[in-house]
C-alpha cells in the first residue's frame, strides 16, 4: 500500500522525449493519471528548440520535421497546440569541383536537374521513385502496427504474421523477390542498380548513412535509405520540412496536449531507478531519493539505459541481459548549430534558386562516403565528412534577429569514442574545425559570417539527452533490428521480463527519428493490457 499521503499515479513515463510524449497523451486521453519524468530542466529530449546565443533558437539535436506520423498529429490536435510544419522548397548536393545538382519537390523538376548530369539517369529516376515509393506503400502501414512473435500461437500474433504475409502476397511474385532483396542490400548496390552518375548516387545515397554507424556499401543501408523516406507533410511521402520555431515545437506541442488531457510533466527529476517488487514495476526513485509509486511504468529510455542502469539485474533473466548488452547502439553522428551575421553564399548554387532554402550537402562520390565511414571505423571523426546543413532562418525568422541566420549542420562520421583517447575540448574543437573548414571549401564569406558555434560529438548527446552514444535512432536499423528483433526477439512488443514495465522509446519497432510510431504503439499495448480497449 502506498504511504499516507502519498499519491499513487496509473502510469510514470521515465523520460519526456518525443515517444515517451506521444505514449503519455494516448494513455491520458484514455482517462489515466499520467506523470512525466524528466532528468533536464526542459521537455522534448532530442527533440528541443534551445537559447543558447544571445537571440538566436537553435535546434540543437534533431533539426527535420518528416517522419512524424499524420495519424498522430491528428489525433493529439498539434496543430491546435501551436505544431507548424513548413514543407521544404528545394536542396542542393554541391561537389568539391564547383558542380552541383540542384534538388527539387517537383518530380519533372528534378528530372530535368539530373538530365544535366546525365539522360539516362533522368529516365531512371522515374522509375526509382516508383520503386521506393512501392517499398514505402509496403512499409508505412506496419508503423503504427505491432510486431508480430513469429514463435507465438497466439490468436494476436497469428493475425499479425497472416496480416504480414497478406501484405507480401499483394505486391506479387517478382515484387516480393525484389522486396526481401531490399531489406538487406546495401545503399550503393541498390543505387547502382538505377544510376550510372557519382554525383546523382552520392546524393541518394545520403539518406542511407544519417544517424547510423554504417557505410553506403554496408549491407542494410538501403532499408536506412528508405527509412528516411517515409516523410509524410501533407500527405506526400518523402517530404521534408522545418518545425516553425524549431524541433522543441513538436516536443512544446505534445506537453500542451497533455496538459490538456490532464496529464504532467516534472522536470528536473532524474529517475535513478525504476522499482520492482515481485516480478512487477510499481514505481520509481529519484536521483534525489524521493520516490514514486505507479501502477505502470513506461521507459523512454533506451534498453540499455533502461535495463543496464535503471533496473535492478535481479529482476532480470540472464538470458535477456545478455541480449541487451549484444544490441548495437554505436555513436556515428556529430551536430554543429552556427550563429551567423548573414547569409552565407555558395557559389554552386545558381543565384535566386530556391535550393539554398532546403538541406544543403557536401559530398562527391559513395567512395567519398565510404572513406569517411573508414575514418569512423579507425576511433577518427571523418576527415571530409558527409555534411547535412540547413539554414531554416531563410523560411523561420522565429529562429535568428533581422538579418541574422542560424546553420544547423548534420556530421557523418563522428565516433563516440576516440582512438587517439577521450574526448576532450580541444579535440572537441579540431573535430568542428574540421566540418567548418568543409563548409568553407563551399562557401568563401563562411567564416567572417560566424557568430557562435555549438559543438556537439556523440559523447555530448549522450551526456546532455541520455541518448546511448549519442545514437539518434536508439539502435541501429539493420534487419537484426528491425520489426519482431527489436530490440531483442520475444520482447518487441513493447512489454518486457518485468511486469507492468513497458518500452516506449526508439529502440523498439518501427525505429528512430521523430516518428512518434513507438510512443503510439506502447500505449496501445499499455491500454490493452489494462482492457482499456483499443488506442484511437
């Protein structure tokens, strides 16, 4: 029984990023007493919009708004709660020789852009957005499913694999091939398999190494590939666009939901452990020694974290361990944000066009990509990095003063530990000089224009957000871990060894990126389980 005095809550969320958000507004909207947990003074984990310059909103971790399901936006009234989303106009892959290729929204557009490069290309395009857009069609609506447990009988699990199977048999004989093919083909052989052009490979191939530990010729990165296409802003699949006031709005977003359904948030209370007792979760301690008492408790953190540090291992078969130490979470991706005076010029991109507004990259060839992977591979962050930068002051001026701009630059490859010793602030440093010296190779007037600099290794995320390594996506996407494997076989279905103990975080099925997916789904099989009925 709980102490006098003492309230009990139906349901604790060990951490207020995105999922964790997401679970705890279902759950609320269900009519549940729902408190929040967070360690930081602010909400969102990753996904945060922070003052850290003078006047200037950085988006300091998570920077694009694509895969955030439409479902879910719907369903919790974001928009209602002040959620914008501004769809990109463009995007530019500029070359280390001055060449470029100029990226647009229009399909015939970027036909015609490629079709200077190179005809045949431009006529494979077509028929590669046809197939990668039938990939996605297959994909998408096992998001917000649950992984089947091939081993189980159950009435549920039986459905899931017939639903699976069904899936499979409409997309026919020769498409099934190609659509098993793909799961575990590399990026480069995928592309290949269209383009003949290095500069229009590349560019594809760019999706494929975001937030993982992997190469463009390491097999699996096409399914990364296409993970990063599944966008959906209006409806268009593989749109991309910015958060109006930054990433923190779609966390800001999701807390007033809560709060409006009746749930809490408390931040700057660091859950040190989560409580159990007879097999069965039954509450949390604090950092402080404070504790509270739920009658579930849903983890937002990521096994690891979850499980190596917040459970006791007694509770715990050794078997399940074993495959929690085994799941690969490997820090890979460095973050710049960049306080500029203006607006930087690149002279690839012609004069007036829309590109400089989009995701802006650097980068030659897949062999180029593939050489920075080695860096990683070697304890060395990339010595001509894959960079992803974006300026969304251009289309946001809620982010930076009149005449001023904010760059946040995405960096592949930056490894969380470092051969050459630990990470400290001069090599902190060197590793931002480096990215910053790229950029500059694009852009002369560059380095006058910088203001500030945040910079961010995978040793920094882990430490500020509780991200494993710095890891955006929780755990690598390779098919080991992917649908009923995630995160470890016989525990995908957001359940674990211990009782009224859940997970809600990216590790589980369908992944990483601000998708909201594995929050939706933990409280779907929270609300079954307590027969609440089913999760609209």
């Amino acid at each position: 029984m709980p102490a006098a005095g003492r309230r009990r809550h139906d349901v604790i969320v060990v951490g207020a990023g995105h999922n964790g958000l997401v679970a705890a507004c279902y759950l609320a909207r269900a009519g549940l007493d729902v408190l929040v947990l967070e360690q930081n003074d602010y909400v969102g984990g990753a996904a945060v919009s922070r003052r850290l310059y003078r006047d200037f909103t950085y988006s300091n971790c998570s920077y694009v708004c694509s895969l955030l399901r439409p479902e879910i936006m719907r369903t919790l009234e974001l928009p209602r709660f002040g959620l914008q989303i501004i769809p990109y106009e463009g995007g530019c892959t500029m070359m280390r020789d001055g060449g470029h290729l100029a990226l647009y929204d229009n399909h015939d557009a970027l036909r015609r852009e490629i079709a200077r490069h190179s005809q045949r290309d431009a006529e494979a395009y077509t028929r590669f957005s046809r197939d990668v857009l039938r990939q996605c069609k297959f994909i998408k609506p096992l998001l917000l499913h649950e992984p089947p447990d091939p081993t189980s009988f159950r009435p549920r699990d039986i459905r899931e694999l017939l639903y699976l199977g069904q899936r499979l048999y409409r997309v026919g004989e020769q498409r099934m091939y190609d659509t098993i093919r793909f799961w575990t083909m590399s990026a480069a052989d995928f592309l290949d398999e269209y383009f003949d052009t290095e500069i229009v490979k590349a560019h594809f191939a760019g999706s494929s190494i975001i937030g993982t530990a992997l190469g463009p010729r390491s097999p699996g990165s096409a399914y990364v590939l296409l993970h990063h296409y599944m966008g959906d802003i209006d409806e268009t699949v593989g749109a991309w666009g910015f958060a109006r006031g930054g990433m923190g709005a779609v966390s800001g977003a999701l807390a007033a939901s809560l709060a409006a359904s009746g749930g809490a948030v408390r931040t700057g209370a660091p859950v040190a452990q989560i409580l159990v007792r007879n097999g069965r979760a039954r509450g949390v301690a604090l950092a402080s020694g404070e504790e509270l008492e739920a009658s579930t408790v849903i983890s937002n953190l990521d096994i690891k974290r979850t499980f190596l540090d917040a459970v006791a291992p007694e509770h715990l078969p050794e078997e399940f361990l074993t495959a929690v130490r085994r799941f690969k979470i490997r820090g890979s991706s460095g973050k710049l944000n960049i306080a500029l005076d203006g607006l930087p010029t690149f002279p690839a991109i012609p004069a007036g066009s829309p590109c400089i507004r989009g995701d802006l990259h650097i980068t030659d060839s897949i062999a180029m990509m593939e050489r920075a992977y080695d860096d990683w591979k070697d304890g060395r962050w990339s010595a001509a990095p894959y960079v992803d930068m974006l300026i969304p002051s251009q289309i946001d001026p809620t982010m930076a003063p009149d005449g001023k701009h904010y760059m946040s630059v995405f960096v592949q490859y930056c490894p969380y530990r470092l051969a050459a010793g630990p990470w400290t602030d001069a090599r902190r440093q060197e590793f931002g000089a480096t990215v910053i010296d790229a950029i500059a190779r694009q852009s002369p007037d560059f380095k006058s224009l910088i203001l500030h600099a945040e910079i961010r290794t995978p040793w920094d995320i882990e430490n500020e957000v509780g991200l494993t390594e710095g890891n955006i996506f929780q755990g690598e996407l390779t098919m080991d871990q992917l649908l009923f494997n995630r995160p470890v076989p016989g525990y995908a279905q957001y359940r674990t060894p211990v009782r009224s103990l859940y997970l809600s975080g990216s590790c589980t099925h369908p992944g990483g990126g601000v998708m909201g997916a594995p929050g939706a789904n933990a409280a779907r099989r929270v609300l079954a389980d307590l027969g609440r009925g089913a999760l609209q």
